[in-house]
C-alpha cells in the first residue's frame, strides 16, 4: 500500500496530499488588532504562555494560494492548486522564545484542509473571499496608495468576519504576529473511549525557504459575528493595529518536535 496520506492504495495515486515538500505562491490580507489578553491565554494550553510583549496582539489573515508538491503537476490541474482560506494567528511563549500559534482556519478545499492538520493547523471547511489587486482595468484596485481590498469569511452559511483594508503605502513588513516559526499541537483521540490522546504532540515548523514582494499597508477596519459553532467572536476587536497587503512564495517541508505527551486536553 502506497501514498503519502489516506487513501492509500496499489500505486499511491488516490492519496489526499503527497508528500513534502510543499510549494506555496499567493496573495495575503492581513489585518492585526488587539483584544483582551485574557482571550488569547485562553487559547494556550501548557506548556504555551502568553507572549510577554502585546500578549493581545492577534492577526487575522486572508489567503489566496497556489500550491503544488516537487513534481509541479498540481498546477497543470489547477483545482489541485488553487484554494483560499482564512486563518488567525496569535503569540505565545515557549522556553522564553515567542512563537505564532494559528488557533482557528478555514479553508476551501480538503486537500488543504487534511494537510494543514498534518502540521498541527486545527483547519475546518469554510467559505472564502478577498479583492483581487490588477494592474489593468476598472475592475480592480492597484497596489498604490488608496488602493481598498475587502475580504470576507463565512462557515456553516453563516458569515464569521469581514474586514477592508484601504492601502496608503509601502511598509518594510507585512505584521508582527505572524512573523515567527509556529507552535503548534498535533492531537489525535484514542479510537478506545475515555483513552485520551493517541498523539500529542507540540511542534514547531516554519519555512524552508521565502520570498516576498513589497508589503503594502494601510487602515483597516475589521467585525467578527456569532455563530452557533465557533468561537472567533470571543477574540472581539478591541483596537485595530493596522492592514497588509503582501504577495510571497515559500516552502513548507516538515517541522520539529519540541514536546510530546504533555498536553491536558482530552480525547473526547
């Protein structure tokens, strides 16, 4: 039996997702705030803590991808390729080193969604948007000052956030929360009930390699909604930092295990 991933098979070919390393190629929307650190250290479970500067720093990213495996045929069937997802990012702490942590994601494809949890993305299926910057036409905004790139993301048929970011200039960077390797668990309940955790993991991963283009920034203004089966209200926007605008490339081709089995959370 072969592949990377279920569905394993004869020849390996029906797997979700091959294996890395993974090549990445898009456009991120970014808007960073604050909210209540409170929020967010209820999101880090042990050994995690907060981080000790801005511990309510929080980002919320919008993505627009195409990705591919080393062979590159993925792009050649671009719905292999292409997906959007949204995901937010805080801060923590580890052995006095700061680490990002994504603590809710969602994408539009599944095999996005089975490979962000191979590396510790807690990812659920949702419905994605965000404004394609061009160069040409009345169709679209420029990367220039005034520039304004809206996003939206919704799950269930309920939309959960949606935000505008109105460019006013080039920026030597595109936000300061997601801009370290992440710190991330990797979690599996036991199929025996009341088992707990087959797999507990934390780990941190990162990118092989990068590039980017210039980073844009601008004001934004950002609202998150109830809904009945998520959590991303909770996070509620006390003050907006700023938005992003950046396009960049990078590959992904594993990560690090920096503990195993000492997580609290159980396998229900």
């Amino acid at each position: 039996m072969h592949g990377f991933f279920t569905p394993k098979s004869a020849t390996g070919r029906a797997s979700l997702i091959p294996p890395p390393p993974w090549h990445y190629s898009g456009d991120l929307l970014t808007v960073e705030y604050r909210t209540d650190p409170a929020r967010v250290a209820e999101l880090l479970p042990p050994p995690l803590g907060l981080a000790p500067d801005d511990p309510g720093a929080v980002a919320i990213i919008w993505a627009d991808w195409q990705s591919c495996s080393d062979s590159g045929e993925e792009l050649l069937d671009p719905v292999r390729a292409q997906y959007k997802e949204c995901f937010v990012v805080i801060r923590c702490s580890y052995r006095d080193r700061v680490y990002s942590r994504c603590v809710y994601i969602w994408v539009d494809k599944d095999f996005a969604l089975v490979r962000g949890l191979h590396q510790g993305y807690p990812k659920k299926l949702g419905s994605i948007h965000l404004t394609r910057p061009h160069p040409y036409g009345q169709a679209a905004p420029r990367l220039a000052a005034g520039g304004a790139l809206g996003a939206t993301l919704a799950a269930a048929d309920r939309r959960l956030a949606q935000a505008v970011v109105r460019l006013s200039g080039p920026s030597p960077h595109n936000g300061f929360v997601n801009a370290h390797p992440m710190a991330h668990h990797r979690w599996l309940p036991s199929i025996a009930p009341g088992g707990g955790l087959a797999l507990d993991e934390l780990i941190s991963s990162g990118a092989e390699s990068f590039e980017g283009g210039q980073a844009w920034a601008g004001q934004a203004t950002l609202e998150l909604f109830e809904a009945p089966t998520e959590e991303l209200a909770a996070l509620t926007v006390e003050e907006v930092v700023g938005g992003y605008y950046r396009q960049l490339g990078v590959t992904w081709n594993g990560g690090a295990l920096l503990e195993s089995g000492t997580s609290e959370a159980e396998g229900s």
